[in-house]
C-alpha cells in the first residue's frame, strides 16, 4: 500500500492513525486472528484438564490403595513364607531330630514296659513276647546308635 508523504506524516504523529493502519495490514490481521484462536484453545483445554483434575485425584488415590494393599498381600505373603522356613530349618535341624529320637526311643520303652506287663499278666504267651520284644529292642538299641554316633561327631 504506497503512502503519500502527508498519509507517512499523519502516520508519524497520529498514534490511533498508525495503530488503525497497522491493524489494517492482512499479515498482522492473520497474526491476531492466530492469536485469538490459540488463546481460545488454550482457554478451552484449560477448561477440560480442570473438569480432569478430580479424576486424576480419584485414580491417584485409587493406585496408592492398589498399591498400599499390594505391598501389604506381599509383605504378609513374605512373613509367611520366612515363618514357613524357620518351621522347616527347626524340623531337619540337628536338635530337631535327636528330639524325635528320643521321643521316639522314651515311645518304645513305654511300649516295651507295657509288652513286659502283659506277659506277667499273662495276657499274651511268651512267643508272642519274645518276637515283639526283640522287634522293639532291636529300634530302640538302632536309635540309641545313631544318637550316640551323632553326639560323638558333632564334640
């Protein structure tokens, strides 16, 4: 748009002639109309993240208690599992199985008693004993070995 000089000097020193003319120009009319239209899209999507925020909140919360339950399944899970192998370590341990031997041989000497009371009892006849006797002595004596074989390789 060629300018007179008179229009150049209005221009110059009319400040609402030259704001006018500048808003005039097509390049700074696409400008603003770009302008407007971003910040009403930026308007807009500020809108919708605000109408999402208490969503966002929501699900938020919702994972902490996903995860706080989780975490708390698994450390239980874990507090079983380790009660479970302590369990175990004391069943097979050294202490453990003299226990269940002596146990078991205190078991057979009841039975052994109670066997010989039956004979003087005459409950059962001398064969019978001798045969159930012998069976029962044979364990205990076998017991009595592997405990003392045990106590002598453990000093």
């Amino acid at each position: 748009m060629p300018c007179s000089v008179d229009e150049l000097r209005k221009l110059l020193s009319d400040k609402d002639a030259y704001n006018e003319f500048l808003l005039s120009l097509e390049q700074v009319k696409t400008q603003n109309n770009l302008r407007d239209e971003l910040r009403k899209e930026t308007l807009q999507l500020a809108r919708e993240n605000l109408e999402k925020e208490s969503r966002m909140v929501e699900l938020r919360n919702q994972c902490r208690i996903i995860r706080t339950t989780e975490l708390a399944a698994a450390q239980e899970k874990l507090s079983e599992l380790q009660r479970r192998k302590e369990e175990t370590l004391n069943f097979y341990s050294a202490s453990s199985h003299f226990q269940r031997l002596q146990d078991s041989m205190n078991k057979i000497e009841e039975e052994s008693e109670t066997l010989h009371k039956q004979l003087l009892d005459k409950e059962i006849d001398l064969t019978t004993f001798v045969q159930k006797h012998k069976k029962l002595r044979t364990t205990y004596h076998r017991q009595a070995l592997i405990v003392l074989a045990a106590k002598t390789s453990s000093s």
